[in-house]
C-alpha cells in the first residue's frame, strides 16, 4: 500500500494526469496498451481475453505501468499468451494460461511480475530473453508447462532466462542479466526444468522459491529442478522434491567457451531424490563455484 501510495504520488507530481484504465474485453485491453501513459494503471475485470497481446509502450522508474487483475482474469494468446516489449511494467493478480507459450519478455527491462498464475502452456510458462536484465518475478505460481507433444514437452521450462547461444540474434549474446526469481511455486507437471539459467545471462538470484519436479519428462537433458549455464547467480535458500534426476545441475558450455562460472548454491534443500539423484551436480570443471550441499 505504502509504495502504490508512493508511486501514485510521484506520478501526480511529475505527470499531473495520471489514470486508471478499466476493461472488461480483449479489444479494450489492446486499445489500453496503445493509450497507456507512465503512471497509468490498466484493470482487467474477471472474465477471459483472447487474442494478441504484445505491449511495446514503456513506463519510468517513478511511474511504472500497471497491468493488473484477479486470478479471474485470465488471457490468452494466439502466439504467446503475454508478450512485454517495454520496460518499467507492474503485472500483478491475474492468470495466463492456453497459450504456446505463457510470458515471454523481450528486450524488457525493470519489470515486477507478482502474484501471477501461470498454467496449460504448450512450451515454458515464463521467458526472460533478448537482453531482458533487471526484472523480478515474485510470489507467483507456474505449473502444467509442456502440455504439447513431445518435443515441446522438452522445451516446458517453468521459467527461462535468456538463450542458448545458438539463438542469439545475430550471434549477438543474450545478457538477460540481473533478474530476480523470489518466493515462487514452480510445479507440478512441469516438463522440463524449473528454472533453466542459459549461458550469456549473469549476476541473477534464485531464492527462495518451491520446486515440485513431479511430471518432470527429462527430455533434452532437462532432468533437474534448476539448469545452471549462466554465471554469478546467487542460488539460495530454495525447497525442491522429486526432480527426475538432481536437484540442481551447473554446466560449462564448451562449444560456447563460457558458462557455469562462479556461481553460489547454498542452503537449499533436496527431497524425493530418485536412486542415484544428488541434491547438486557440478559438471563444470573449467571455474569455479561455491556449493555447499
């Protein structure tokens, strides 16, 4: 409350005009994104929202845009069900789900995702790519990623953090760097890893979050709750059970040159281990990592 309040204020104070945006249809919440305005606020009313929903507007550090529903708002999308362009974004309440994929931000940088839902996706429930650095996804619960065949059932991440190196654009590296993923239910019926960290992307926390690795398929190599290639992420303090096959892996990618360097896992905790599971695996041997389980 102390912070909307904030924020409210700062908006009147340096954009004079600031407003609440109410729909109630897929095509007033496309018409929102197109008039939204830092500091505008944009409320979904229960009900569903199919279509393309691709917002590219950004907000400010001082007066984000807010995109924001109950778990009664549900979207949809043709080609993602939430496709974030801009930067300085709050999306907050409500859920995401029927879609190929769920959210995917793109080049999208300083946005909070809170208390989202995300479910029934065809590949993975939550994309950070193309140098999107700087976000925090909190409080949120993703499951029943990888609902298509079975090669998408290898790609139903529950969340994933840039890309591998063979598709960055333009052999360009994907420095999805600094996000934070904190306090968030990840599973069942996740197909592939919780949370996949490609190589490229750094400097990340991974915290406090809870891992149900029941329905895990472990196709392409995704036998694990946390898939560790990027470097210097701080992996603390996270709960997972029954993975397919380990808890947390780190991997040095060597056709890249780079990845699975100086990162630290440290109390978290491992359950439903299969026989011959280990809570954490480190495959890479070219640098260093601190690992205390």
């Amino acid at each position: 409350m102390k912070i909307t309040l904030i924020l409210a204020l700062s908006c009147l104070m340096v954009y004079g005009n600031c407003k609440t945006i109410n729909v109630s249809s897929a095509s007033e919440l496309n018409d929102a994104f197109s008039s939204a305005a830092p500091g505008d606020t944009i409320h979904m009313a229960d009900g569903k929202y199919h279509g393309s929903f691709e917002p590219t507007k950004s907000g400010t550090s001082s007066a984000p845009i807010t995109l924001t529903g109950s778990k009664g708002a549900v979207i949809s999308g043709t080609k993602y069900g939430f496709w974030l362009k801009g930067s300085h974004w709050v999306l907050k309440g409500f859920t995401v789900t029927d879609s190929p994929k769920g959210i995917v931000l793109e080049g999208a940088s300083n946005n909070i995702l809170e208390d989202l839902e995300v479910h029934n996706i065809k590949q993975e429930g939550i994309h950070l790519r193309t140098s999107s650095a700087d976000n925090i996804l909190r409080d949120s619960y993703v499951h029943h990623t990888g609902r298509g065949n079975e090669t998408d059932q290898g790609f139903g991440e529950g969340v994933y953090i840039g890309q591998a190196f063979h598709n960055w654009a333009g052999g360009k590296q994907d420095k999805s760097d600094r996000n934070q993923i904190l306090n968030n239910r990840i599973g069942p019926e996740v197909t592939a890893e919780a949370i996949d960290i490609k190589e490229g992307s750094c400097c990340g926390v991974i915290k406090g979050n809870t891992f149900d690795g029941n329905g895990e398929k472990g196709l392409h190599y995704a036998d694990s709750h946390i898939d560790v290639k990027g470097d210097s992420y701080d992996i603390e303090g996270n709960t997972g059970n029954h993975p397919f096959k380990n808890g947390f892996e780190i991997h040095h990618i060597a056709e890249a040159k780079m990845g699975g360097c100086k990162n630290t896992i440290k109390g978290n905790k491992c359950g439903g281990l299969p026989s011959g599971g280990k809570c954490v695996v480190n495959s890479s041997k070219d640098c260093e990592n601190y690992i205390d389980n």
